[in-house]
C-alpha cells in the first residue's frame, strides 16, 4: 500500500462510531502481531504505543493501580489548584455527559484520577475496569489512553476504541485536554469525557478543549487577583526600601514590583531549598524575608572584587580544557559536561534536573551532588553556587558564543565552524539534545545565508561531511575559478 492510499484510507475512515472500532480493532491487531503490510494507526496513536510499549504496558493484561487511598485522595483534591474551579467544570461538561451518557475525569499531572462523575450507567461500567478515582492513567501505567496521551503529548487529543492500546479499553471512547498552570505554564491537569464507543461525538474533543481554555483563564484571572492582592497589602515592605535596590516575590519566586526599572532583574527568582539568600549573579546576593504571601527580595551588590572569568572551549574537544583567569585546568569529560549544562542555564539548574540532563531517567540527585562538589573542588567552591547550582563567573564559552550567532541570524565565524560538534565524546542526554539542535541550527542559518567560507567549513566537520545539500550549495556559490571546486567533484 503507498503513502497516499494509507492517506486516503484513514480520510475515509467510517463514520459509524461501531464501523470505525471493528476497522480500527484490524489495524491494532495487525499492527501488535507485526504485519508489516497493515496500515498504521493515526501518528499521534502510533507515537503513543511506542512509548506505551517502550514502558513494557502489556496490551492483554495492563490494569491501572490503585495508588492514591481514601485519605491520600481527599488531602490531594484539597490542595490541588483545580479544587476551586471545580464548580466551573461541572457547569460545563456534566449536563453533557449525562446527555451523551458519558462520565466527566479530571486527573493531576501524574494521571491520577481525583474526581469522577457523570451519567450512573457509565460509572457502573468503569468500575468493571477500574476508571475510577485514585487510580494511575499515565500512559506508562495503562498504555494509550486520552487522559494519559494529552498529558504526554502537552494538548488535546481523542482515543476511539482500538486506538487504545490495551484491549480492555477497547469498547471505550475518550477526549481529554490539559490544563496548564498560568504561573509556571506547566502541565497541572487534564480533563476528560469518556464512555461507550457507541456515544462517540466528534464534537467531545472540542468541548473538552474549549472547557480546559476556559478553566485556564479562570485560573489566570485568580491568580491576577492574588498578585493584585499581594502587591496591595506589602507595597509597604517595598516603599520600606527607600529606593533601595529590592522587589516584591510571589510565593513562587515570580518577581511583581520592584524599587528599581522592568528588566534589572529576570521574570523569575528562584528559591533555594533552605536559607535566606539567593546569589543574583552580577547584582549581587539576595536577601530573602517571608511575607504572609511571598517574600521581600533585598539586594546588597558586590563591592570591590572582579568576577572571575571561567573560558571554555568545548566545541570538538575530545579532552575538554577550561582556564580559569587564564590559568588551564584539565577536565574530565564528565566535568566539562556539567559546566557546558550550566553555562546553558545561567539562572542555574536544580541537581534533579541536572541529573536528568546527564544521566536520562536513571539519574540520581545524589550523584550530581557527588559530582559537583568534586567539580567546585577543582575550580574553588566559590565558582558554583547551590540551589540552584549556578556559575558565578564571566563565561566565556564558544558554544554560547555559537548559539547566539545562530540565534541572531548571523553567519559564525568559519574557523568556529570547524572545530565540530559540541563535546563530541559526550553520550549525555542534556548535551547530546544541545548537540544536535546547535548542528541542525547552525546548518539552516548556514545554508539559508550561503556564505562560502562558512559553508566549505562545515562541510569539513564530521556532521557535514557527505552532506549532498551542503556540496550542492557550494557549488552554487563559490566562483568558477575557486581551487576549492575541484574537491567537490
């Protein structure tokens, strides 16, 4: 079957909810015992099966377990940030579900069902398959599922019958649509109409997107009214500064008034764990005071000392190298990994997203720990500050220096071009995902502006070597007389 007839097949696929579950039951069937020659399911199912299978969810047997009690489940519903604006999506969505005999399912960020309601005969049946409240809906506890999928995949989405991929769902359709938080923009929630795949509407999935945008406005508009509060009852705290250099923090770190103009300091200040100072980097070092909601930020700026300078240049270094005011310093690769993570992320990272960053899903917080305080032994531990860990030095770094050429516009310099790819040695998730996407940047600016020199460059880097569009390009551009010709064939 070509492309375009696997096309034309899903465009044509039944509108009967019934017709279309026996066509999309073949494809699964097909797809899960490995005929090569069945078309696929819609690409967002398909990716989603990947990560399900990924995960070892068993299409046969997986069932969603119960992870939150009675106890846990009424003091998460508590606190959780959709509580209050429940009433707003009862409003929206349970006539409807009763309607259409369906069931309204709001979960948290991890999947986990909190609230539950709709038409008693659904209820009834999701209970013979444990959709109920407390249980795990991501997608690597119970494979595809539009809870778990819209949570995954950061917006709407709708699973019809066999495009679940454990069988036991099977006779069920979904549409569900995440919620995010309006402070962090994070994902918070998500919200769901689900029932018997003989109800399936086409209309469920925008009626549940429409109720999330208006459960996200709604959120947006508390919390306008909490910062509008905030900023009235401690302006006081604020003015208390005379002038001074200082601001006014949300709970979370989010900046609302300062004593000085926009811009001085960044959107967000984050908090540490423990203690009350934050370093700011060339400000100076934050003095953090509790509020009764948020925090008074008071800046004492640094005097007298020079920062110092921390010059890397790990573009194509194999043996990663660092001066420190011009004095070398022999890195190990994992060192040089850690400090290219951290000059990306100036306003620091925490040592759970660093041990992302360097190890993937296997990482451990403790080893990161482990692993900067050997780093700041051999720089000096005043050069990486904690909680965040943050490089207190002028950077100079050629990766940076990189990606802001690209970033601009701009064509980088041939001679930077052809030191290679960041870290090559490196197989650190955070550093490879840099890798690749300084590569694919670079290569689009460089092909888009057509400068010669850069373009013979990077067509001597081990990435660009046998690239067909980048010889292609330069044959176009360098002048007939050009010697360089001549190794292009």
């Amino acid at each position: 079957m070509t492309r375009t007839e696997a096309v034309r097949r899903r465009r044509e696929a039944p509108a009967d909810p019934v017709e279309r579950a026996r066509v999309l039951a073949q494809v699964h069937d097909a797809v899960l015992s490995g005929a090569t020659s069945a078309d696929g399911p819609r690409e967002l199912v398909s990716a989603s099966w990947r990560r399900s299978l990924d995960a070892h969810v068993d299409p046969d047997r997986a069932r969603p377990a119960v992870v939150l009690d009675t106890d846990e489940l009424d003091d998460v519903r508590s606190s959780h940030p959709l509580s209050p604006v429940l009433p707003l999506l009862r409003r929206t969505l349970l006539d409807v579900a009763d309607e259409a005999v369906h069931m309204m399912i709001v979960t948290d960020a991890g999947g986990h069902i909190l609230w539950r309601e709709g038409h008693p005969q659904v209820l009834r049946r999701a209970d013979d398959v444990a959709l109920v409240e407390g249980t795990r809906w991501s997608e690597d506890a119970v494979g595809t599922n539009a809870m778990g999928t819209a949570l995954a995949e950061g917006r709407a989405v709708q699973i019809h019958s066999a495009e679940h991929l454990v069988r036991l769902y099977h006779s069920w359709t979904c549409a569900a649509a995440p919620i995010h938080d309006p402070e962090t923009g994070e994902l918070m929630a998500a919200i769901d109409l689900t029932g018997p795949l003989r109800t399936f509407h086409p209309s469920t999935l925008a009626l549940v997107s429409a109720a999330a945008e208006l459960v996200e406005v709604r959120l947006a508009a508390r919390l306008a009214e909490r910062d509008e509060r905030l900023r009235a009852r401690n302006q006081v705290h604020l003015d208390g500064l005379r002038g001074e250099p200082g601001a006014l923090l949300a709970a979370r770190g989010r900046v609302l008034s300062t004593t000085t103009p926009e811009g001085w300091l960044p959107e967000r200040i984050p908090l540490p764990v423990s203690g009350g100072r934050v370093d700011l980097g060339e400000h100076g070092e934050g003095v953090l005071e509790p509020l009764t909601e948020g925090w008074l930020l008071r800046i004492a700026p640094r005097t007298g000392a020079s920062r110092t300078t921390l010059a890397v240049g790990f573009l194509g270094a194999e043996r990663p190298v660092a001066r420190l005011d011009g004095r070398p310093l022999r890195l190990t690769l994992r060192h040089a990994e850690m400090l290219a993570l951290l000059a990306l992320h100036p306003a620091g990272l925490s040592a759970d997203r660093l041990a992302q960053a360097l190890y993937g899903d296997a990482g451990n917080p403790v080893t990161v720990r482990s692993e900067v305080h050997r780093l700041r032994a051999a720089l000096g531990p005043a050069l990486i500050s904690t909680q965040p860990y943050r490089l207190r030095a002028r950077v100079d770094a050629d990766l940076l220096a990189l990606r802001d050429d690209v970033r601009a516009g701009r064509v980088p310099a041939p001679e930077m071009l052809a030191r290679g790819a960041l870290l090559p040695t490196s197989d650190a998730p955070g550093i490879r995902e840099e890798r690749a996407h300084l590569e694919a940047t670079v290569r689009t600016t460089v092909l888009r502006r057509g400068d010669a020199d850069a373009l013979w460059a990077l067509a001597h880097t081990e990435s660009g070597a046998g690239d067909p569009e980048l010889a292609d390009r330069l044959r176009r551009v360098l002048p007939e007389d050009d010697p360089r010709r001549a190794e292009l064939g």
